[in-house]
DNA sequence: ATGACGTTGGAGCG
DNA sequence: CGCTCCAACGTCAT
C-alpha cells in the first residue's frame, strides 16, 4: 500500500508537470495540524494556488475523532482553534472556509463550487478506523473529479510509515515495543526536520476575492453551533454537552495555535526548568498553575508542530547555565516527544497487522487479553469523583472542570479503575478521558491504558499505585483535595486523605456526613488490590500458556491442539516452574 | 541460562 | 531521606 502511495505520489506529479499553464485552484483540508507554522500541506496548497485562488477549508465532522466522544470542554477548545486559525488566516488576506457534514459528500461540492483542482491535507498515519476509511474515498473520488490530492506527514517528528517503519525494513513487525529500543531507533534517523515559518501574507495569492463568499462558511462561534457527537444519547451521566454544559467553562489552557506559542515561550523562557526537566519529578498536585508545560492540548490538536516544539526545546535548553543537570529521554521534556512518537508508531504499527484493533482489547496485538469485570455502578462512580478515595475524586474533578490532569494523576485513576481497585476495562476508561480530555489522542490514550492496565508495555503488576499513600508525599496537607473537593475542605490533615477513619467528631466538626456529603470508599483497597493481583497472575498464565500453543501451531503447522487447558493453580499462591 | 533493566510503588527499617 | 524487600512481570543483552 505504501508501495502503491509511491506510486500515486510520482504520478500525480507527473500530471501536474503537463497541466502547470492555468494557474491553480488549490484548498488546504485543515483535519488535525490546525496551525500555519510548520504546515508543508498548508504551504504546498500556497505554491500550487500561486497566481490562482486557495481556500484553506475545515469540515464539521461529529463522526471524526475531534467530536465523536467530546464533551462542551474540548467542543470549545476547538471552536477556539478554528476562531483562532480564521483569525491568523485574515490577518493574511485569506479566510478559513468551514463547512459541516461528511467530508465525502462536502468535499465533491466544494471542489465544484470553487472551482478545485489540487488539494493537500496532513495524513493520518495511525489507521484510525474512521479516517482511514474516509481518506481512501476521498481519495477515489478525488480521482474521478480530477482533483489532485497531496498528502504530507508532519504531524510525528518522523513520518511513521515513510520515517521509522521504513528505517526497519518496512516490517511493521520489527518496529521496537519498548522505550529503549525505540531511542535506539530513533538515534538512527538523523536530525528532526526543521520547522517551517508561518507562510507571510504575500504567500496567499494577493488578487483572490474572498468576498463572494462574504456571510458564507464562517467559523462557528459557540460549542452550541457545533453538531452533536451521533453515537451517543444526549443525556447520559458522562457530561455530554448542552447548553447548560457551555456556560462557565473553566479550560485548563485556551485553544488555538497564537495561544500554543505563548505557551511555548513561556516554557522557553526558563532554561533551566527545559534542560533539567524530569516528568517523574513534577508535581501532580500542584493547585496554582501545572508543574508541566500543557502544551499537549495543542500537540493533539495540531496548533503545535512536534518539531517546533522539539527545535524549541533544544535552543532552550543549550540557553540554560552549565551548572544546570541536564536531563535525558524519556524522561526530559525531549523524551515526552520521543513517548510521543513512539506510541504513534505503536498505533499505526497495531493497526497495519490487525485494521482497526488500536484502542481495543481483543485482536490488538500487543494487549494481554484480561477478563474484566463489568459494573457500570463502579464505572460511574470512578467517572463521576465519588469513589469515596479523595485522592482519586479529586483528579476526576480536575479533569471535568479542567479538561486535564497530570500525567501521574493519571496513573493513579487509570490503575484505580482498572487492574488496582475497580477491575473495569480499561475501554471504557479510555473512551472517558477521549471524552473530557483537551489532548485526547488516538495513540497516545490508547497506549497509556494499556500501560496502566498492565495489559501492554508495563507488566509489574504487582506495583500497584495506593489512591491514599501515593499523593501523600507531594501533598502532605492535602491541598490539591482541598481545592477539588470543597466539601471535604475543613477535614483535618490526618484524614483528608482518609475521611471513612475519622472519627465521628471529627466528621462532625468538619461539617461532614459520610454517605451523604461525601462517598463511603466503594472498595476496600488493600483488599481488592492483593485480589486483583491474583487475577492477572491468572490471566499472564493464561496468556503465556496460548503463547506456547501459538508457537507449537506454528511449528508443525499440523499439530493436535490441546483443549481445555486451564493454569493449574487455584488460590493465589503460585508454584515456581520445576 | 542469567542478570540487568524498565519514565514515576509501597512498607518498613534505620 | 535512602535502603531493602515484596509472592507475583517481560524484554533485552550476554
């Protein structure tokens, strides 16, 4: 298939050398990379539209990953993009044309109504089902109107298909399945591209009369104008967005690409905080600004380019005095773009052996198949901050108010719903944070549940985060809880972090009534968790046991399978082989 | 075969 | 604070 993209690539090239006489009509589909930094698509539409008209275009899409699960939050996040991106585009002579719908019906009138004859678009190289399927008839009937689509890949510091994939013999087989040997992978592909300059004004052609459509195809305005995600009910318990959902919205960071480069500076400007970053040291808890950059809001939006932000970091970082410790991947805030690009790979690499199984448990190549429990009680209570452990309800709080929360608060809550305390799938964990998240990411949440979840990538089990013990050390007086859960506000430290041991007093003093103020703990942790950690020894059991059938099958394709095999062990204690 | 290592565990000890 | 141990992991290098 790739072979094949090759081939698409030279011939449309080749067709574009004949026809070069009228100057072209070109349109640049904004998807993700919602930015005019680093854009090559956006800049190959200006070279191509020279001297003829370009009409930088977004499509409404409520089937698309930016709106199929979404809650008013990230709606408004990116209606600021979009307000943001139009802006940008004016101050240029030029507009953002927005139009709603399926981009299959959309884009074939479009390209009538104005005329089309090229169009460039960011690929999507992780084979998210949806896009995939979308582009490829995009793409034929783009074929049949004689539109000539081009397709560019900078939303990785390295294409993942045509960068890394390639580097290992284009086998999706043999692309690293850990951190190191990725680096070591990553080591190899020479210098990250630069990043290209936002296209000045007289990159747009200067005679083009954008006021035919004056009234037309404007940026939408609300999180109300947008279209209402489909495959959901409007009312459920997850806050999906109405108009009550849009008033007060408290975003964590603000959308658009001008916002994404402030905050770039910001982070810019203190050397010494980039060079010696280490993300396993910053502080989850933090309740006056985040201890982290939260630029990756922008990042899954693509209002940053991960190369920008990568050339940034590295000018910074050689700002920063010598005495500075400078820190390294994967734990430096270079690493965090290594983590980045990594679990694209792992995405698109999941996806290339099985279509469309990234995201999910069953056929996904690199998950352990884990027999999750299924109690929508003890889901809702995780999603809605009432577990009774405030710790854990007030991240989830953080996260619906702000649309964000630290990368080590995800831990807890990700190990807390899943193989911790809950034993829920790790699915329906990741379809909430796809949900309330600003930078909820296709591969980059799917790879963090399979991580927390032990069923990829990570497989000490036994190290289990407490949802009492673990913010303690940060968080001594419990502030962070405070902050998140008023309620609990008066509770002396000793409990905070406990409410079910106070003593009836002292509940009483801090004008609490457990049950009615604030949850009873829905499990008991140092119970459930030594349970859990006896249901996953069983399931590696298991999965190793299929692992050796697998091989035996391969072996002499034509061996008698064993059936009704089942690990000998039935109590939790397990017997070293002999 | 064996041991070191893996972005961020907890409890108990000194 | 830093150290060790904890029933329990898999991967990679040697």
């Amino acid at each position: 298939m790739r072979i094949g993209g090759v081939v698409l690539a030279v011939a449309h090239t080749l067709a574009t050398g004949t026809m070069k006489s009228s100057p072209g009509v070109s349109m640049h589909w904004f998807r993700k990379g919602l930015r005019l930094r680093d854009n090559p698509a956006l800049l190959q539409s200006l070279e191509l539209g020279k001297g003829g008209e370009v009409f930088p275009l977004y499509i409404i899409d409520a089937d698309c990953y930016q709106l199929l699960h979404c809650n008013a939050l990230r709606a408004n996040f990116l209606v600021e993009c979009l307000a943001d991106l139009n802006k940008s585009l004016r101050e240029r002579g030029s507009r953002l044309y927005v139009a709603s719908g399926d981009p299959v019906e959309v884009l074939p009138e479009l390209w009538t109504k104005f005329g089309i004859t090229h169009m460039t678009h960011e690929g999507d190289e992780t084979g998210e089902p949806y896009a995939k399927e979308r582009d490829a008839k995009v793409r034929t009937l783009a074929k049949e109107k004689g539109v000539d689509v081009r397709v560019f890949n900078s939303e990785t510091l390295f294409p993942l298909g045509s960068g890394y994939v390639s580097k290992v013999g284009n086998d999706v087989q043999k692309v690293p399945g850990t951190m190191s040997s990725f680096q070591a992978l990553f080591g190899k592909m020479g210098q990250v591209p630069d990043d290209k300059p936002a296209p000045e004004a007289d990159a747009f052609p200067s005679d083009q009369d954008h006021s035919k459509y004056d009234g037309e195809m404007l940026p939408p305005k609300s999180p109300m104008d947008l279209p209402w995600p489909r495959n959901v009910p409007k009312k459920e318990a997850t806050p999906l967005w109405g108009p009550e959902d849009c008033k007060n919205l408290t975003p964590i960071v603000r959308g658009g690409e001008s916002e994404a480069l402030t905050v770039l500076r910001q982070t810019t400007k203190r050397p010494a905080f980039v060079a010696s970053f280490e993300k396993p040291k910053t502080s989850c808890t933090s309740t006056s600004g985040a201890s982290t950059t939260v630029l990756s809001p922008y990042m899954s939006m693509g209002c940053l380019s991960p190369r920008t932000m990568w050339h940034a970091l590295t000018e910074a970082s050689e700002r920063a005095p010598a005495s500075v410790p400078k820190s390294k991947p994967p734990v430096s805030l270079h690493g965090q773009l290594l983590w980045r690009d990594f679990n694209n790979l792992i995405a698109h690499a999941t996806n290339q052996r099985n279509p469309g199984t990234w995201g999910l448990m069953e056929g996904n190549h690199y998950c352990r198949q884990i027999p999750w429990g299924d109690d929508d009680e003890k889901l809702l209570a995780w999603k809605k901050g009432e577990t009774g452990y405030p710790w854990i309800d007030a991240c989830m709080a953080q996260l619906r108010t702000e649309g964000w929360i630290h990368h080590l608060g995800r831990h807890a809550v990700a190990c807390f719903l899943t193989r911790g305390d809950l034993w829920q799938s790790w699915e329906k964990g990741q379809l909430h944070f796809e949900e309330e998240l600003l930078d909820a990411d296709y591969a980059l949440n799917g790879f963090n549940w399979l991580w927390l979840s032990c069923s990829g990538f990570f497989y000490q089990y036994f190290r289990c985060y407490s949802p009492v013990v673990f913010q303690k050390k940060n968080d001594k007086n419990g502030d962070y809880i405070r902050k998140w859960l008023p309620q609990l506000k008066k509770l002396p430290e000793k409990y905070i972090y406990e409410p079910w041991k106070a003593p009836a007093s002292v509940l009483k003093d801090a004008g609490i009534t457990l049950g009615k103020d604030y949850p009873e703990p829905i499990v008991d942790h140092a119970k459930v968790s030594k349970q859990n950690m006896e249901k996953m020894s069983f399931a590696y059991d298991l999965h190793k046991e299929k692992q050796a059938e697998l091989a035996k099958t391969a072996k002499k394709s034509s061996g008698t399978k064993r059936k009704g095999d089942t690990p000998k062990k039935s109590s939790g204690k397990k017997k070293k082989a002999t």
